[in-house]
C-alpha cells in the first residue's frame, strides 16, 4: 500500500537574520539612542563578514550572510543617521519649550478621532482629531527653523476631519513634546481650521468617496453592525461603538477590525479566482490582481500592518508572474526589510509587531500543527480551523499582553467561532463598496447580506468578553510581553514531555472542578438583599438603587463609556430603570447613558438644572428622543417613591444664573443633583462631583445629612470639606474611581479624614462592583460566600 507522504512544511530562512537584524538594530535606536543603532548595525555587518569568509563555499550561508551584510550596513548607516536627526531635530528641541508655531506640512494619513471617555457616539461624540503630517517649513515664534521631521497635529474634528492625506496646509498652535519612541519630532495643538489647503491627489479624492459611500450605505443597518462592517473592511473604527470595541479587545477579535494580511488575502484570493474561473494566464491574473492590490491600499490607508502584508502580497504577485512557487517566508521578511528602511519607525509600532508575528506564526507553526492533528484522525478542515487560531494567539499573545496590559484567554475559541464568517463579509463589504458609486441598489442589497455575519461576530465578541476570567490582568510594557513570551516558550517546551502534559491537563481540570462550580454555577454575585452597589466603571460613576421588586432598580449615572455600566446592569440582573438620574453632564456621568438602554426598559431620564457642556447636553436630549423616553428635571424638595425605595432631592442648592451658558468644571460639578436615599440599608447621601462651594450650601441649608452610606464627592477628590464628611458620618463610604487615574483621584486627606471618622472606605479600583446590604455591610463582587464584612 502506498503512503502519502506528508507536506513539506520546511521554509526559505535565508533572509530572516537579515530581518532580524534590521529590526533589532532601529528597535533599540529609537528607545535608547541612535548610537545603538550604529552599534547593532555595525555587528551585523561584521557578523556578516566572518560568515562570507568562513563558509564562501556553502550557498546558502553565503546568500545569507551576504543580505546580513547588506541590512547591516544600511541599519549602521542610513537607519540610525535618520533616527539622528529626529532625535536631534530643532523643532524637537523648541517643542519641549512649549512655544508658538507656524508649519507648513504634508497630511500622511486620514485623520483619526481622539478616543474620549463619555461619547456614546464616536463620530458625533469625538471633538479632535490627530494628523500624521511631513513638515516642508517651519517658524518658531516668528523664527524660522530647520527641520524635516514628521509631527502630530491634534486640532479640532470639525475644521480638520475632511483633509486627506497628501494635502499640503499651514497650521498654528502651541508646540509639544512627543511621547511615543518614533521618529515623531514634535506634538503641534491646533486650535483655528487649516490655513491654505492644497488639493488632495485624485486617487485618495476618489477613496475617500468610496468610504463615504460605505458608510452612506450602512445607515441601513442598525447601530452595531453599522459601525462594525466599515472596520472590518476598510479598517475604519470612526463609526464603531465603543462597546463593540471593548468586546472585541476582551474576547480577542480586535485584529479584525485592523486591516492587515487577513484582508489583503481574502480580496487578493477572491479576484486571483473569479480570474481563474475566467481561464486567465498567471502574468495577466497576478497584474490584475496587483492593480486591485494597489487600489485597496489606497482605500484603507498606510496604515504599518497594511504596507507590511501589502509588500508581502506584491513580492507573491511578482513570484506569480514570474512562474515561481512563492513562499510566504521570505516574502514576509523582505516586507519587514524593505519597510523598516524606509520608515525605522515601524519598529517601535505594536500593530506591525502584531501583523509580522502573526503571519509568522500561520506560516511556521499552523502547518505543523494541522499536520499533527490530521496523523491523529481529526478532519483536515477542522484541524486547520484549530491550529490557525491557535498558533495566532500563541504568537500574537506577549505583543498584546505588553501593549493592552491584559491577555485574553477566550480568544482561541472566539476565532474559531468568528472564522467561517469574516471573509464573506469582507468581500460583502469591498463589493459593497466598489459598487455603490454606479448601482447604489446592488450596494445596499450586498450591505444587507453582510449583515447577519456582523451580527454575528457582535454576538460572539459579546458573549466571549463577558465569560467568567475571559481576559486577565498582566503587567504592561516590554517587560510584560518580554514575561509573557518567557511563560509561553516554558509551555511550550514542557508539553513536549509527556508527564509534563499529562500534569498540566490534571491542574487544568482540578481548576476546573473548582472554579467553575463557584463562579459560575453558583455564582456569589450579586449578594442576597442588596440595598445599593457602585458599579466599577472606570473613572466615573454609576450606582444601582434597588427596589422591592426583583429586576427593578434606579440608576444614577452612567459611567465614562458604553459597557461597564450594561455589565454591571446585567451581572444584578436589572432589566427595568424606572428613573436613570444624571448628576451633572460630565462625559464620565453621561458616557455610557446608550448602554444602560441595552435590553432594558426606561422610564425616563431625570437630570439637573445644569445644561452645561452644551454638546453634553445635546446628546443627552437626542439620547432620550432616540429611545422615546422622557426627560426631566429634578429640584430641591422633590420626593420621589417606589416599594423599598425612596429618594428626596437636596441639591444643588445653588443654580448659576445662566445654567445652559459655558461654565467651568467647577461649577458644572457644584450643580450636581444630590439625593438622599431612603434604602433596607439605611440612609444613602450620593453627591455627584460637588466640590467646596456646594458642600459648604448643603451644610447651611440642610439641617440633617446624616447617611449610613456616603458615594464620597468627586471620586475622593482633594475638594471636599472635613466639616461636611463629619456632618454625615457614614459607616460607609464609596469611592468610585479609575485605576491609575492621572487626576489624583482619590486623595490621600480625603480618605485620611473618612477613616478618622470611622467610616469603612472601598474603593472600586481596588474593590470592584461593591454593593450594600441590610445593616449597611459590604460585599464586594468575587468574596466566598460567608457572613458579609461590616
């Protein structure tokens, strides 16, 4: 009988020293110093040297060495000149000064919206935007400068959003010192509209209408899908829900919503086989297919991933012309080549490291792998749908735990789950919108098609990112992807043994057996006769009021952004809001007011007298007419009564004359709405942000404010008078606050004078969800069961 001999899996490693080289010599240049680059550099080529000499008879070692030396000698040279005069630029020295500028620039890439906490909606949401610009010339108040660096503009959304790369404007603004390890010179904060614009080249002219197009056509779909489809297109997030962003980061889907090799060769595949179905030689078949490679590079971007499995997909092409059988090796590593040269900033981008690492990882190890599972009987097509996913994240893993300070331990299974549906949904998508412009009737037929595999990858983005121990916390920056690798190359080495494995799966099921039961199948949260929890939003506030009727509750603010407030909504199991209080109109009390919605019925929104940010204030009222809920405004002296619950409204005692006119954030904080609950748990005083001014009212007028339980003001901020925390007296008091916020948050004298009071003080960066019970004792989300700690 006669064996099938299995694939030759055996790669072209000739150029990967080379690409090694290359890399490691601009990585250190731009995070230490040029001179390391020079160093490096200089190494290789020596390295390079003593190879030709000592195995000049050996092909494959000369050929190597010979591109060492070729990459050497560029990253000592070229390389680390260029990252000598970035680091040496003058506009980089004026920018740590802080001073005035007029520069006349290039636009590089399409403007990307400031992510800010409190936007429900991005686009509408988003009030700057940050340009990638070449500086041509440049004057430091009024002096010119030499430079030919590469700066980031941050200017406002509105005047700037519509330039497009290739456009030349003057811009005006106040100097800033970069923060990334780039070749970046300096930060320009811009404050008027663009000085002098240029045309923009016809092709990214013509690009930008087929976005528009998409997301013209879009609009037929509801919110999530609509914002999804774009992005895993074109890679453009500008209409995604932050929620649908946080999901798919946590159940490790992020990478689908960045255009990278995944796209390139799903659109490449789908034109390289309509022309084989046509009978079409592979020369013409691989020019068309690179002309549609270049017209798709165009439409999405440079982004670093992009060009990195652009060039890949050219160098397969041109082996496709030639009549050579390509290998994606090689290919991969003259891509890393050519583009570090040309830009040594690539080196220092997380998103290229991702894009390199994970083609490696498909190319080395997913064969093998699939190899491997198919001599063990599983079917070829689910073996590949395996180790695929498998050998991404096991690569990808130490760059994003590094980078998102979290590692995601559910996404091996949530890419199986999304993998059948990703690439008809982006050749959905990229027909949708090459065709729209001529037939918009076929656009929107092909936009619906793509629905259901949006819909669908939203739910298992969904569900994955709120399973029990989904993502978890590990350190961030180098150190934590340098510690992430050294754990995955130690598992790795070890289930090479088999005692080894068979101990690894015995701990895997024993925690299994231990954990599972306790946080899933008799879960400790919420805790019985809950009264109150403060939810773990972030930096920003949210509190859950119950009432005697189990799934109804009365929310007070909604957090920073859509989707802590909705988790924690669904973790208590809340599916009725017969009043959801804004305090004030903070984007960190208002940003998730969408999500609270998810799933959910609203009575009505009740807010302040305040109507200030204005932009604020419009997204609340257009909120509240989306969703056909009523708004309303709660005063001093008004009482309001449900079964177990009831709330009486303090303040703010004092309302600026004009409450819908600009003010401060201090007085936008004094006008928070503050209520007095009457709970199973006792007396609950929720303050909003007030500051000084506004405790120093409710202490004048209000005779008592004695509470059980106090949501400490302004997330423990130093502005809180000892006179007014001793006026209430909590046993206990709350602070909602963000991990490693940068404001402060909360004050060390603030929390000093809670605990002189004798108040037990949690805080949810520390605690979590954190909820009051019957006596006023506390249970944060996580404790054993047990008698409840007071």
């Amino acid at each position: 009988m006669n064996t099938i001999p299995a694939p030759d899996t055996r790669q072209d490693m000739r150029l990967i020293p080379a690409a090694a080289a290359c890399w490691l010599a601009s990585l250190p240049g731009l995070l230490l110093g040029w001179w390391t680059a020079l160093a490096i550099g200089l190494a290789a080529a020596i390295l390079a040297v003593l190879i030709l000499w000592r195995a000049r008879r050996n092909p494959r070692a000369r050929d190597t060495a010979t591109a060492l030396l070729i990459l050497g000698l560029l990253a000592a040279g070229p390389i680390s000149w260029r990252i000598r005069d970035a680091q040496r630029d003058e506009l980089r020295t004026a920018a740590t000064e802080g001073r005035p500028a007029a520069l006349r620039v290039t636009i590089a890439e399409r403007p990307k919206p400031v992510r800010s906490a409190g936007y429900a909606d991005q686009q509408a949401g988003a009030r700057s935007v940050v340009l990638t610009a070449d500086v041509h010339t440049a004057s430091v108040d009024g002096q010119p400068v030499s430079t030919s660096g590469r700066i980031l503009l941050l200017a406002p959304v509105t005047q700037w959003a519509p330039l497009l790369p290739g456009q030349e404007v003057t811009a005006t603004g106040m100097l800033m010192p970069p923060r990334g390890d780039d070749l970046t010179v300096a930060v320009l904060s811009v404050r008027g509209p663009p000085a002098a614009p240029g045309p923009a080249p016809w092709w990214q002219q013509a690009a930008a209408q087929l976005r528009s197009g998409l997301h013209d056509l879009c609009q037929a779909l509801p919110d999530e899908p609509a914002g999804l489809l774009p992005g895993l297109v074109l890679g453009d997030t500008s209409a995604l829900s932050p929620r649908v962003e946080q999901e798919f980061v946590a159940a490790g889907l992020a990478h689908l919503t960045a255009v990278s090799g995944g796209n390139l060769a799903v659109v490449c595949g789908a034109v390289l086989l309509l022309l084989r179905l046509l009978r079409l030689g592979p020369r013409l078949s691989a020019t068309v297919a690179g002309a549609c490679l270049a017209g798709f590079l165009v439409l999405v971007g440079p982004e670093p991933s992009v060009l990195r499995a652009g060039v890949m997909a050219a160098v397969a092409l041109l082996a496709l012309a030639l009549g050579r059988r390509g290998s994606a090796l090689p290919a991969l590593a003259f891509a890393v080549c050519l583009l570090v040269v040309a830009d040594p900033a690539m080196a220092t981008d997380f998103g290229f490291a991702l894009s390199v690492c994970a083609t490696g990882g498909l190319v080395l190890l997913a064969p093998r792998w699939a190899d491997a599972l198919v001599r063990r009987g599983v079917p070829p097509g689910f073996a590949e749908g395996l180790a695929i996913p498998l050998a991404a994240f096991l690569v990808t893993a130490p760059v994003l735990a590094g980078m998102a300070g979290s590692v995601s331990l559910v996404s091996v299974l949530t890419n199986v789950l999304a993998a059948p549906v990703v690439a008809p949904a982006t050749v959905l998508g990229v027909l949708a919108t090459v065709t729209a412009p001529w037939w918009p009737g076929a656009g929107k037929v092909l936009v619906h098609l793509a629905d259901p595999e949006a819909r669908w990858l939203i739910t298992v983005a969904r569900h994955g990112a709120r399973a029990p121990g989904a993502v978890i916390a590990w350190p961030g920056g180098w150190l934590g992807g340098l510690l992430a690798a050294a754990v995955l190359v130690g598992l790795v080495l070890a289930v090479r043994h088999r005692r080894v494995r068979v101990l690894l799966a015995l701990l895997v099921a024993g925690a299994l057996l231990v954990f599972v039961p306790v946080r899933v199948l008799a879960p400790a949260w919420p805790p019985r006769n809950w009264a109150m929890v403060e939810c773990d939003v972030g930096q920003g506030d949210a509190v859950v009021l119950a009432t005697a009727d189990p799934g109804r509750a009365v929310v007070v603010d909604a957090g920073p952004e859509p989707g802590p407030v909705d988790e924690c909504l669904h973790r208590l199991a809340v599916d009725r809001i017969p009043l959801l209080v804004l305090s004030h109109l903070h984007a960190d009390h208002i940003g998730g007011l969408a999500s609270v919605f998810d799933g959910r019925t609203v009575g009505a929104i009740a807010v302040g007298p305040g109507r200030s940010p204005g932009w604020a204030w419009r997204q609340v009222a257009a909120e509240a007419a989306r969703q056909a809920v009523p708004l309303v405004e709660l005063n001093p002296g008004e009482r309001l009564d449900w079964p177990g619950l009831a709330l009486e409204v303090l303040g703010p005692r004092y309302v600026p004359a004009r409450a819908d006119g600009p003010q401060d954030g201090t007085t936008i904080n004094n006008s928070s709405v503050v209520l007095r609950a009457e709970t199973p748990a006792g007396h609950v005083l929720l303050t909003g942000d007030v500051e000084l001014a506004a405790q120093a009212d409710l202490l004048a007028d209000i005779g008592n404010l004695k509470a059980e339980v106090l949501k400490v003001p302004h997330h423990g901020s130093r502005y809180s008078l000892p006179s007014f925390l001793a006026a209430v007296a909590p046993r206990v008091a709350m602070v909602s606050v963000g991990a490693g916020n940068t404001y402060g948050h909360p004050s060390k004298s603030t929390m000093d004078t809670l605990v002189a009071l004798g108040a037990r003080v949690t805080r949810t960066d520390l605690d979590g969800d954190t909820a009051v019970i019957t006596g006023a004792a506390i249970v944060r989300r996580g404790e054993p069961r047990g008698p409840p700690r007071r």
